[in-house]
C-alpha cells in the first residue's frame, strides 16, 4: 500500500465513523437512551426499563464483538481496553468519580453530547470543562496524581487479563473458543434478560438497544479490520489509522472530548490531525442536532442558577478525572470495553454504576433537606 492509498482508505475511516456517530447521536436524541437515566429510573421509580434497554445494546455489542473476533476481523489484544495488566485500582476509584460526577452534570458523556446538539446550554458548559479536565489527567497536572497513585496499583498477568482467558487458563480449552463461548453467552443472556420485561417490547425500546449495539459492533470493525494496515508504507511497522491510542478503538466519550478540544486550538499544527475519536465527537452532536432540528424539538436551555451551576462544574470535573483513570465512560467501558471481556472495564463499568447510585442518593438527601 502506497501513501495515496493510506491517505484514502485513512479517509474512509474517519467517514464511516463520522456517519456511525451521526446515527448515534440522532437515536439517542430520539430514544433518550442513557446509562445515567436508567439508573435514576431504578432508583427514584424502580423502572427497569431504560436498564433493559442498556442490556440490550450490551448484549449485542458482546455477540458482534466475539463473532468479530472468532471470525478473526479483530485482534482482541491489540485494542484499547485488553493488555495483561488489570488495573482495578484506577478503574475503580475513577469509575465512582465518573458515576458520582455524571449525575451532578446531568447526563454522562454521550448524554452530554446528545444535549448540546440539543440546544443544551448547560451541557456545552460540562464539555469544555470535562474536556480540559481530561485532558489534564492525560497529560497535566492530575496526570502525575494519576500515574503515581491509582496507576501504580495494578496485578500483572502473563496473559491478557479478560474473563475469556482466564476460564481458558482454568480449564486448559482454547482461548480464541472460550472467549466466544463466554461472550455469546454474557451476550444471549443479556438480550434474553431485556427483551423479557413486560412491555419492552416497543419500537423505541428496540432500536435504541439494537441500533447502539450495531453501532459499536460496527465501529470496532471500522477499526479493529478495516482500519488495520500490517505494513504502513513509511514505518513497515503494523497500524491501526487514525486512533490517539494506535490500538483498535470503538467507541468512547472521555479522553476523545480532551482530543477534541486540543485539535480544535491547535488546529493550524499539522501534527494535530483528526481521529476516530475525534470526529466520533462531532457526528453524536450533528446527529442529535439534525434530529433535533427536523422534528423541532431542538430547544436553548441553561442554568437554573448558581446551585445548578456549580454542581454541572463539579460533575464535568469529576467525570474528566474519573473517565481517564477508569479508561472509558458507560459507552467506553460499558459498551466498547466490556465487549471485548476486559476485566478492567467490568470493574469500571460496575464502579461507575454504584458511583451513579450514590450520586442520586446524594441529589435525594439535598432535596429533602430544602423540604
């Protein structure tokens, strides 16, 4: 392959990502899909619902990403969330951060994305400020507090540290078998876990749950397959095009707002190029605008006051820090990273979960106080 042919299929990728996130962000704004939602939903209503619908779009991103896999279209050891350390420190402190944080900000990151293309004030706010302090736990100040704290605790494993490897280290069979067994039945049973609540049954319910799951089975093969190159015409080493990690990336909305933001001022450095994340980013808000636009629901909302303020401010803070050190948010590791049986991003995910718990407790104790 050539530099022209690089140039071009370099291209095709951030397009289809591009048209995937556009497509996110319009189903989401349409459906309400949500994490942050579903939990409130359980606990202020014991709604399971929105839940349902949660496992539903993990249960098809398990199957599609194990079918990717066994198919052999994707390395799961050359992505963003498998490696043979399994950092349960980071992955649990920054998961409560985030949890807590998604509910004083209002919505999680993809939540945040889908307001501003909304017409939500409030949530341009959280994204700037969840962007700057992700990128400092990237690269700044929180970044040394980070690498010298909750990343140094960590076991190391000889072999990748995922559910798949380790039943197959206990049982002697096939990793590449184990792990398609475990995620086609994690995945069944999810679905069958959804699609059995009384009256999920719905069309919102559906292609919120369906569509998501495919969208982020189809991003992994953007780039886990499609975006891989064995040999790259300058290095002769193997690539993955146009992620920030240089390992197969899906789909995530943390460390890509930090990204987002620094190509934006940076935009006239030539080394500052775009990325799937990046422009994953963009297409969420495009598509919930378009949505929003076409069927005039897009309406300008901002903050009820100075409470409300603060409390958007400490979210979007809480949300950067904890989305870094956890390496993803309830779409990173919830969906993307959990697909690929990571044992990190089950802890993530689960710490994220109970972070959202008390962050609604917490907002419950403040209302009844005012009462």
């Amino acid at each position: 392959m050539d530099i022209i042919a690089l140039q071009s299929l370099n291209s095709q990728i951030l397009w289809s990502a591009f048209a995937l996130s556009v497509l996110f962000g319009a189903l989401a704004q349409r459906t309400h899909f949500c994490t942050m939602g579903a939990v409130s939903d359980i606990v202020s209503m014991g709604d399971w619902t929105r839940m349902r619908v949660w496992g539903l779009a993990a249960g098809i991103s398990l199957i599609g990403f194990a079918c990717l896999a066994a198919a052999g279209l994707i390395d799961p050891t050359k992505t963003l969330y498998v490696s043979n350390r399994f950092l349960w420190l980071s992955a649990l402190v920054g998961g409560l951060l985030f949890g807590f944080g998604m509910v004083l900000a209002s919505g999680c990151g993809s939540k945040t994305l889908v307001r501003v293309g909304g017409g939500n004030l409030k949530s341009l706010v959280v994204f700037i400020v969840m962007g700057l302090a992700a990128f400092a736990t990237l690269k700044g100040i929180t970044a040394v507090l980070r690498v010298n704290t909750v990343d140094s605790v960590a076991i190391d494993f000889l072999t990748p540290a995922t559910l798949g490897q380790w039943l197959a280290n206990a049982t002697g069979f096939s990793p590449s078998a184990t792990a398609l067994v475990v995620g086609l039945a994690l995945g069944l049973a999810l679905v069958v876990w959804a699609m059995s609540g009384r009256d999920f049954l719905r069309f919102d319910n559906l292609i919120a749950g369906l569509g998501v799951g495919a969208i982020i089975t189809a991003l992994w093969w953007v780039s886990g397959s499609f975006g891989f190159v064995v040999e790259h015409p300058e290095t002769l080493e193997s690539v993955f095009l146009a992620t920030n990690s240089g390992r197969a990336e899906a789909m995530s909305f943390v460390s890509p707002v930090a990204y987002t933001l620094d190509w934006l001022l940076f935009f006239s450095d030539k080394s500052k190029v775009l990325t799937l994340g990046i422009v994953s980013v963009v297409g969420v808000v495009v598509g919930s605008a378009v949505y929003s636009l076409t069927t005039r629901s897009f309406r300008w909302e901002g903050f009820g006051g100075t409470e409300d303020t603060a409390n958007h401010l400490v979210g979007a803070v809480l949300m950067g820090v904890g989305g870094v050190a956890a390496m993803g948010c309830t779409i990173g590791q919830g969906l993307s990273g959990i697909s690929t049986l990571s044992a990190t991003s089950f802890v993530a995910l689960a710490a994220i979960l109970l972070g959202a718990v008390a962050g609604l407790n917490y907002q419950i104790w403040r209302l009844e106080r005012t009462l």
